[in-house]
C-alpha cells in the first residue's frame, strides 16, 4: 500500500458500532497500526471492540462473525512481511480475497488495514508511530465509517 493520495476525512461515527480485528505477527507495527485505528475511531465517537486473531490469515473468518452478531463495521488490521517462503503470497492472498468477500457478502464495510511489505522498515513508514510518515491504521479505520455512513444514505 503506497500513501499517495490517501485522504484524511473527518468524521460523525455516533452510533456506529465498530470491531477491531486485528494480527499479532510482527509486533511493533501491529501495535502501531491498532493505536491508529483506536485514534481514529475515537475521533469519530464510534463504538469500539477489540478482537485479536493470530495471523492475518484468521482475519476474514472472525471480520465475518464480527458482522455477523452485530458489528456495523470492521477494521481488519494485519502485517504481512515477504519472506524467503511461499507463505507470503498465499497470507497475503487470502486475507486479500477473503476480506473482499466478507465485505461483499455481509453488505458491510471491512476497512482493510493490512500491510503487505518487502521489509520491517516499510511497515514502521506505515504504522503511526512516532517517526512514520503515514499512518495506515487511522486510514482504514477512516475508511470503514465513511463507508459505514455511505451505505446508511443509501439504505435509507
Ligand atoms: C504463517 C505466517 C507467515 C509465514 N507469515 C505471516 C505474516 O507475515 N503475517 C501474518 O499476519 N501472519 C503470518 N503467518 C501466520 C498466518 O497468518 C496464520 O496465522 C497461520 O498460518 C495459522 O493459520
């Protein structure tokens, strides 16, 4: 995910019920990226839970139970660093496509806040933290209510 052009939008969240997912590989980021999304939907005075899953592989199945059993919105938060394996492309794939699908299915919004990188540093560039030129959690938790207040227009 490169930052070009990514917007930063202010937000009315009231009402909105919205769950965190999020990975726990590659600890520092993950954490920067979770203090973001928090960051960013505290701003919006959105209802926050949080769900801890192992990998990001794990994401779509617990995103889709979130919405499911009442969430309105889920930010899906992960850290996927290319390796000298395979694993990269398959983790990356199926949070990816599986992600996709959730939203679709569900009708609801799935902020997608997974890093896919090359390397550690790219991912502390990203993370929020004090140091990093963007800050990807705040983006897809941004993402996920402007989206989350969109379908609610249109359903109206
Ligand atoms: C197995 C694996 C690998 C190799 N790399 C990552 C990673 O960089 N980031 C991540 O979030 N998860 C990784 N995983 C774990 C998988 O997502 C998953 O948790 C396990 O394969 C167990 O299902």
């Amino acid at each position: 995910m490169s930052g070009a052009g990514a917007p930063r939008i202010s937000l009315d969240g009231a009402g909105l019920k919205v769950t965190i997912v999020a990975g726990l590989w590659n600890t520092e980021i993950a954490e920067g990226l979770l203090a973001g999304a928090h960051r960013a939907l505290a701003a919006a005075k959105a209802e926050v839970t949080e769900v801890r899953v192992p990998g990001s592989f794990e994401l779509p199945v617990v995103s889709k139970a979130a919405l499911d059993n009442g969430a309105d919105a889920v930010v899906a938060l992960g850290v996927i660093i290319r390796g000298g394996t395979p694993h990269f492309e398959y983790v990356a794939d199926a949070a990816t496509s599986g992600l996709t699908q959730v939203a679709i299915v569900t009708g609801k919004p799935v902020g997608f806040g997974v890093l896919t990188l090359d390397h550690e540093q790219q991912g502390l560039d990203r993370a929020g933290l004090p140091g990093s030129t963007e800050d990807k959690g705040a983006e897809a938790a941004e993402a996920a209510v402007a989206t989350a207040i969109a379908l609610r227009e249109i359903r109206r």
